[in-house]
C-alpha cells in the first residue's frame, strides 16, 4: 500500500493541508460539502531536498532531523498512515539526465537542427563578436583578454562540432 500526502482543493473551493490518502484510491471527497477533490499545493509543503542533510519545505530550509520530526507529527495526526519521502539514487539521477539529452536530440532531429548546424551558429556568433571587439565598438576594459576569451571559445565550438559530427 502506498500513501501520499498532498495538499487538498475542492471544486467549491475548500482547502485542507498535507491530506494522507491511499494513492490507488485518489483523493477523498471533500469533508466540507463532500465535493471531489484535486491535489494543489498552496501549502508549499512540498518537501525539495537541497544538499546533505538540508530539505525545503514551506519555502524554508530544514534539517533532515527537523523533517523527521515533521513526518512524526503528520504521522501522530493520522493514525495508521505514513509518510515515505523519496530520495533519487545517482543512478536515477543519471537516468533522468540521459532521457533529457535524448528527449533534446530527438526534438532537435525533429526541427532538422543537427549539432554541426548548431556549431556553425555559435561559430558565426562569436566570428561578430571578435568583428565588433577588433573595431571598438564593444564596451570592455580589456579588449585583449576577450579577445582571447573569445578565440578560446570559438575554438572549443569548433573541437566539440568537430567530435560531434
């Protein structure tokens, strides 16, 4: 059995905060006027994991001991539930990495832009952007270090179009 916790909106408009319910049975109608019920989180209860040991929830930063706490007491207001959080492993972390690469090149692929195509834009950018800085018309207080900065780039452009085509 799975339980989430989500804050709660009916159609009439009734708000409850951080509701427990069986996932497979959706949400429960509305105490109120017995309405359905959709999830919202006006709460911001949402808890978002920041680093080591830190979480958001409620737009402010916790320890994870506080967040224990947390779950003990939402867990102390509905017998018989509890909270599981989910933490993504690094390999889950990496899966949803490598689908997003993929979901851009085919989308890419889709619009018939390839990373050649794309090398050449950035290229083409940068070749004005040197363009400008040689005749002065770029604000800069060290034209010679963006120039190099600009060579440096156009050059890594260029490797990365190279590898990629």
């Amino acid at each position: 059995m799975s339980f989430v916790s989500h804050d709660l909106k009916c159609a009439n408009g009734h708000l409850v905060a951080t509701e427990i319910y069986r996932r497979k049975d959706g949400p429960p109608p509305c105490e109120v006027c017995g309405a359905a019920q959709s999830v919202t989180w006006f709460s911001g209860a949402s808890p978002t994991f920041t680093g080591f040991g830190y979480v958001m929830v409620d737009g402010k930063e916790m320890t994870t001991s506080d967040l224990d706490a947390r779950v003990k007491e939402l867990e102390a207001k509905n017998p018989g539930k509890y909270v599981k959080v989910h933490t993504p492993s690094n390999s889950e972390i990496d899966a949803r990495i490598d689908a997003r690469k993929q979901r851009i090149a085919d989308h890419r692929a889709k619009l018939g832009v390839d990373a050649q195509m794309m090398g050449e834009k950035q290229t083409e950018d940068l070749r004005k952007k040197r363009e400008g800085l040689d005749r002065g018309r770029v604000k800069t207080t060290d034209v010679h270090r963006d120039i190099s900065k600009v060579e440096a780039q156009t050059k890594r452009v260029s490797d990365y179009t190279a590898k990629n085509t």
